[in-house]
C-alpha cells in the first residue's frame, strides 16, 4: 500500500486574519497614562477659627477676564512663580513650634511670611474664569513649591526629589517600600507643606 | 557544456512569507499588550488644558472619571454650546455626582474606597464656576482626592 502523506495546510491566510486583529487593536488603542496635577479639596466641615496672620497669607486673584491680582496688584502670569518662591522661603518669623526657618534661603523679611510651615496661598477665582488660566496658575504656584523641595533634597541628601519619590515606587529598587526613604521624603514634604487654598467663588 | 549549468529557467525565487504572519503577530500582541480600551465615547469636546510640574495617575482601577466641557459638534443641537458634565456615557447633571460617587465606590472593595481617585477632565475653554460646583458635589460625597488631568507641557505661552 502506497504511503500517503498529510497534505499540507495552507498558511496563507494567517498573514490576513492576524493583520484583521492588529488593525481592530491599532483603533483602539491608547497608549497614553494619564497625569495631572493632584490635589485635595478640604473636608466638608465648617473650618475651625483659625486666625492667620495677613502676612502670612499670598493671594492670588483671577477675575472674569483671566487677569492676575497677586495681593492686590496686577501681575504676569509668567511672574507668579517667582513671587511665589520669594513668598514662601522668606522664613521672616517662626513656626508654631517656635523654631526658626533654619533651612529658608529667602530674605527674611519680616513684612512677608513668617515660616514655610505657616505660608498660605490663597487662589479667588470668579465663576467666569477660564479653566486653562486656572491651570496654569496652578500649576506654577505647584511648581514652586516642588522647586523648594528639590532645593532641600540636594542640599539635605544631596539627590533629587522626584528621583527620591520615583525611587520609592519602583519595585525594582533595593529602596522599594523602604522606611528610610519614605522618612525623607515625609521630611521634605514636612518642611515645604503645600498649602494652596482655593475658595468658592463669589461673584 | 559544463554540467553546472543550472536546469530551468534564471527567474527569482519567491520570497518567502512564511514568517508575515510571525511578524505581523508579534506587533499584535504588542498592541494588546498596550491597549486600552475606552469605556465610554465622549459626548463633549474634551481639549485638556497643559501643565508642567504633573504627576501620573496610579493604577488604572482605582480612578474615576469625571469628563465636562461644551458638547461636541454633533451634540450641539440638543444640549446646546453650555459646558456640561459627563458621567460615564450620560450628559449629567451637578445633583448626579453624588450617586455616581457612591456608584462607583460600590463596585470597589472596601479596603480600596479611601484610594479611590477622581480624575478631573476638564475642556480649558470651561468656566471655572462649573468646575468649583463639581468640587463642592465632591466634597459633599466625601470624595476628596482629586486630579486636574492634563496634558504634558509648559503652560505659560
């Protein structure tokens, strides 16, 4: 009896349906991760009395128009983040605690904040502002305080910040998770809070 | 003549394909790999303002979306130009986000819920009044980690 073969299965067609899948997974596609500028709004509880000093206050005001007012005079938006590092690093007082801003570099005026810890910015906005222009402004004051903290990073660890918090989640690291980092981290953070209030707007 | 002579016809022999369909799969897996899949087709224009100093938004389940802005184009005619909010596949209203707040906190796991993050994703032409009545329904739900989501680059023109 002869010996037959198998016959071969044609593959040609593989090329097209696999081509069919790609072309399904190309459309849908996203690659992008999201990012943004993270934030917290504050419980809804009536605020304590607090009473804080005027000069311990930065305000920044954005009216119909998407113009500036940073305490009371009209300013650039290209401006703010330099007005914001001065306001903050002042160390012109002390803490709560008393203590004296040991690792401020600013002018220590005494007109201007007292201690990191104590500096508040203020953003008023009007219901008519644009969500871009708050943005922006946003992300400069936020910017701001991420450049003080680098600052104390180098000058503390003698590393970056953002390679410090990146370091700590990467599950590659041998400092994944680790206590130590996470106290310098929570250090930094400690000594540059960023308080940015946002009020509702009323007009 | 000499008897290396080739037999046949000098014609090119035809490229194989036989590795087309390996090729052609790996950049498929890739692509599933990379993919995700959007849940819900935006009913509004939604042109995200740009910032410089972001961070990444973390684990992907962990996050909801809030989407506001003007309608887009083919959507004009029956809710007008005014910016609106939208809630997975719905155009909703301010008094809407509470149960969608719980909604969603009832599809996590109760260890989850205080992780959960709200993804703000805003159109740059909206108002900001629409923005803070989205916050305060937020912050009346308990909802207090939120995310301005952006697109990556410098603000400042």
């Amino acid at each position: 009896m002869a010996k037959r073969s198998a016959p071969e299965v044609n593959a040609g067609s593989m090329a097209d349906i696999a081509f069919l899948l790609l072309i399904f997974f190309l459309v849908t596609t996203t690659i992008e991760v999201d990012s943004g500028i993270n934030s917290k709004l504050p419980p809804d509880i009536p605020p304590p009395e607090v009473k804080i000093k005027q000069k311990n206050i930065f305000t920044v005001e954005l009216n119909k128009n998407n113009q500036m007012l940073v305490e009371g005079d009209l300013m650039e938006i290209k401006d703010l983040k330099a007005a914001a590092l001065k306001f903050i690093d002042n160390g012109g007082g002390q803490s709560a605690e008393g203590e004296r801003c040991d690792y401020c570099s600013g002018e220590r005026n005494p007109e201007s904040s007292d201690h990191p810890t104590k500096a508040i910015i203020s953003i008023t906005h009007s219901r008519a502002t644009d969500y871009e222009t708050f943005i922006t402004v946003y992300d400069q004051l936020v910017s701001a305080y991420s450049e003080l903290r680098e600052k104390l990073a180098q000058k503390l660890y003698n590393r970056s910040f953002k390679e410090m918090e990146a370091t700590y989640d990467d599950s590659k690291s041998s400092e994944f998770k680790s206590e130590k980092l996470k106290d310098k981290i929570e250090n930094i953070k400690k000594k540059y809070p960023r308080i940015i209030s946002k009020a509702e707007p009323q007009f | 003549m000499s008897k290396f002579k080739k037999k046949g016809s000098n014609e090119l022999p035809a490229i194989s394909t036989a590795s087309l369909p390996d090729i052609v799969f790996m950049l498929l897996f890739f692509f599933m790999v990379a993919t995700v899949m959007r849940d819900s087709s935006l009913k509004i224009k939604n042109n995200l303002p740009s910032a410089a100093d972001t961070e990444k938004l973390g684990q992907k389940n962990l996050i909801m979306f809030i989407y506001a802005g003007p309608p887009s184009d083919s959507y004009k005619d029956r809710y007008g130009t005014e910016a609106r909010i939208q809630l997975n596949d719905k155009l909703a209203n301010i008094n809407d986000i509470g149960a969608f707040v719980a909604a969603e906190r009832a599809t996590k796991r109760e260890e989850e819920v205080p992780m959960l993050i709200t993804a703000l994703k805003v159109d740059k032409s909206t108002n900001m009044g629409l923005v803070s009545d989205i916050e305060q329904a937020l912050r009346k739900a308990g909802q207090l980690k939120i995310n301005y989501t952006t697109k990556k680059g410098s603000a400042l023109k």
